[in-house]
C-alpha cells in the first residue's frame, strides 16, 4: 500500500499544470494604467497558482483584488477599491474568474511600451508564470469593455 501511495505520488508530481483560457480582454483605457481580465480552467486534480504575470505591453503587472473595503484607489473607472495580492489560484477543475468586481491583472508602464496608445482588437501576449516555474502564454485582444 505505501509503495502504491508512493508511484501515484509520483505520477501527480510529474503531471503538467495546465490551465486554460476561458475568455479574457485587456481593456482600451487612455492613460498609463490599465487592466486585464481573464477567465482560467484548470483541468487538473490539483490547484495551480499563478505567481507572476508579464506581457509587452506593460512594465509591471499585478494581480488585484476588487474590495468593498476603502482601500486607496487608482485612476481607472469602475474599480474603486482594490488590493495587491501576491498570487491567483485556479482552483482543481474548476475555474478562476479575473473579472470586473472580482480580480484584475493590473497593467502599468503602458506608455513607455508603447509609441501609440493600445488599438480597438489589437492581439496582446500574456505570459503567466505557475508556481513551480512553468509558464503560459496566452493572447489576448483589446477591447473597450
Ligand atoms: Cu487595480
């Protein structure tokens, strides 16, 4: 019994986190700052956390939780409190939902990356770093949403 504990042990470990993109859009703001959205499947028999976020267009992203709490606000329209959370996690076949009101990617640097202001439809990496060190692209479009 213990032995068989062990292999299937040892199968899981070696399984590949994978998550998949459900919907997701950056949203076209004017300014410095903006934010993504995104909605993740985890096929998988365990939770994956997604520990760091990058993409082109940005210098810095961050994962942010929408509060009801007074937090200090940002300058984007509807998200009037927010926090800082240092990872986002997916839970076992289920799904995590950055969406308005919930979470957002929060993207900044936007104009030192960028000579024009992001374009309605324009196609953007995403590149989402899992605990552990994988690493997952994904592409998503901009729209005013
Ligand atoms: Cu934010």
């Amino acid at each position: 019994m213990r032995w068989l504990g062990f292999l299937l042990l040892g199968g899981l470990a070696w399984a590949q986190p994978l998550l998949e993109l459900k919907e997701g859009w950056i949203r076209r703001v004017p300014g410095n700052i903006t934010a993504a959205y995104l909605v993740l499947y985890n096929p998988g028999p365990r939770p994956v956390r997604i520990v760091e976020a990058s993409t082109p267009i940005a210098t810095r992203v961050e994962f942010h939780q929408t509060t009801s709490s007074r937090g200090h606000s940002h300058d984007h329209s509807d998200v009037s409190a927010m926090k800082r959370v240092a990872f986002l996690e997916v839970p076992a076949r289920g799904r995590l939902e950055v969406l308005p009101g919930k979470y957002h990617l929060m993207l900044y640097g936007l104009r030192e990356k960028n000579p024009q202001p992001l374009q309605e439809g324009q196609r953007v990496p995403l590149t989402l770093r899992l605990e552990g060190g994988a690493t997952l692209t994904f592409t998503l479009p901009v729209q005013m949403r």
